[in-house]
C-alpha cells in the first residue's frame, strides 16, 4: 500500500503515450506540408476552373486579392450612396422646397392682389365719364382709352416740385414696361386740377419735358371737379401772393386703369418706379376682361 506512487504515475503516463511508429506518419506529413502548399500556389487558374465551383472560387480569389483589409472585412454588408450621391440628393430636395415656396408665395400675392382690386371696384373709384381737352385741343372723355393701360396723375403746371417729381416717377414707370418684349403700352396721362391757369398751350409746354406719349387734359372748373370727384381726388387753391400766384393742396397719387377703362389700382409717394412696374406687370398677367 505504501509502495512508490511515482512508478505507477509513470507507468500509466508511458502507456497513454502513443508509439513511435504511430508518429512517424505525422511527422512525415508536417515535413511535406511546405511543399504542399508551394504546388497550390503555383496551381493555375485554368485548372480552377476546370474543377466544379472553380470559376466562382478563382473569381472570388481574384476580387480578394483586389480588396484591402477594411473592404474585405465587411464582406455581406450593404454599402451605402456616396457623397456625390448624397449631396446631389439633399440639392434637388432643396430646390424643390424652394419652388414650392416661391410657388405659395406668387399664389398669396395673386389672392392679395385680387382681393385689393376687388375692394377698390366696391369703392366706386373712377367710375364715371369724363370729357376733356388734350394738350393739343382735341375733345377726349375716357371711351378714348378703352383698350387701353393707362397711368393718370393729378397735379399742376405751377407744382414747384412734388408734380414734376411724380411726373418723373411715372415715366420711368412707363419707360421700363415699354423696354419688356411682349407686354402692351401703357398710356400716361397728366390731368390738372388748376383749369384756370393751365389751360392747352400751358399744358402742351408742359407736358414736352417729360415723354412725347405723355397727354395733357385741361377743361373747364366744373369738367375738373367732375373727373375729380370721380377719382376721389382732393384739391384746393391757397391764397394768392403779391403776384397773384398761389399753391393748390391737392391729393398725391398715380392711378392705374385697366383695358376695360376701370380703376384697378393706386400708388402713393411711398411706392417706387419699381415697384409701380413690377405691380403694373402683375395686373397684366391677371387681367380677364369683364366686356367680352
């Protein structure tokens, strides 16, 4: 019972040991495996793809081959668009957003636009006739004009500066619209609302310095009250100086008639040449005679 463990642990590790000649045939194999794997690498292609599944194993081998670590580590994944792909992507959504705003944006000025000439026509403004003398004596009342855009200013000759300032003001208007192809000429038209000083010639001299379309109306008091009163327009004589000279107080203000001869607009001091061109171009683009 006492007797040496030790010899009996040997004993048993000896015989779990394989033998020598079970390991000479291991030993052969490792020693050729070198080998082994030089012929495969020198196996060529040609021989791959005689042997089933060759074509697809020398395809893949040759993509491998092109591949970097990182790409052929993700082997199976989906790649995403790339940032040509992305950026081209993100500018078409941007320019479609912006067309639909500009779009939303023309459309509420348009039902803007529509709904202020709907309230001015309920107004009443320049509904009525007028009959008038042009600056070269013929007879003129507002038939003349049907047909046509017309931009009508009330002042007068002895106006020291707010009349020929706003004269200035609607011939530029004039003068942009006539360089836009396409679009009709608008007839400018200067009334006076101090008949008794301005009468054909004073209104002839007068009208030269601004734009041979241009066309002076004088009449008679009542034939101006009249067109006056037709057009909302307020005006009053002041006193008289030592050379009998005196300012009339009147209204400031450049109406727009459509083709129909009916009031569709107004601009103030405020409003630019500009901006009187671009809302005088909007009115053309949405006009729908009413008389046919």
């Amino acid at each position: 019972m006492g007797g040496d463990p030790g010899g009996q642990g040997t004993f048993r590790l000896l015989t779990c040991l394989p033998s020598s000649r079970s390991i000479r045939p291991v030993l052969l194999l490792l020693a050729q495996l070198p080998r082994a794997q030089h012929g495969l690498s020198q196996l060529k292609a040609s021989s791959l793809l005689k042997t089933p599944g060759g074509e697809a194993l020398h395809v893949r081998c040759r993509l491998l081959s092109r591949q970097g670590p990182a790409e052929t580590g993700r082997q199976g994944q989906p790649r995403g668009p790339g940032l040509r792909t992305r950026l081209l992507i993100t500018a078409l959504f941007g320019v479609g957003l912006g067309g639909a705003w500009l779009a939303m944006r023309a459309e509420k000025e348009r039902q803007q636009q529509q709904r202020r000439t709907e309230a001015l026509r309920q107004a009443s403004v320049g509904q009525g006739d007028f009959s008038l003398l042009d600056h070269q004596g013929q007879a003129r009342c507002k038939a003349d004009f049907r047909g046509q855009w017309v931009l009508l200013y009330f002042g007068f000759t002895h106006c020291p500066d707010i009349c020929p300032d706003e004269l200035e003001k609607l011939v530029q208007v004039v003068r942009q619209l006539e360089a836009q192809p396409g679009l009709p000429l608008v007839q400018p038209i200067f009334i006076t609302v101090d008949p008794a000083r301005d009468d054909v010639a004073a209104m002839a001299r007068y009208v030269q310095d601004f734009h041979p379309r241009l066309l002076g109306l004088t009449g008679s008091a009542e034939q101006v009250a009249q067109v006056s009163r037709s057009y909302r327009v307020y005006y009053s004589a002041g006193p008289k100086d030592a050379d009998q000279d005196y300012i009339v107080d009147h209204s400031i203000a450049i109406y727009l008639l459509n083709p129909d001869g009916l009031f569709t607009d107004y601009y103030g001091r405020a409003r630019s040449a500009e901006q009187i061109a671009d809302s005088v171009q909007r009115h053309m683009a949405a006009f729908r005679s009413v008389l046919h």
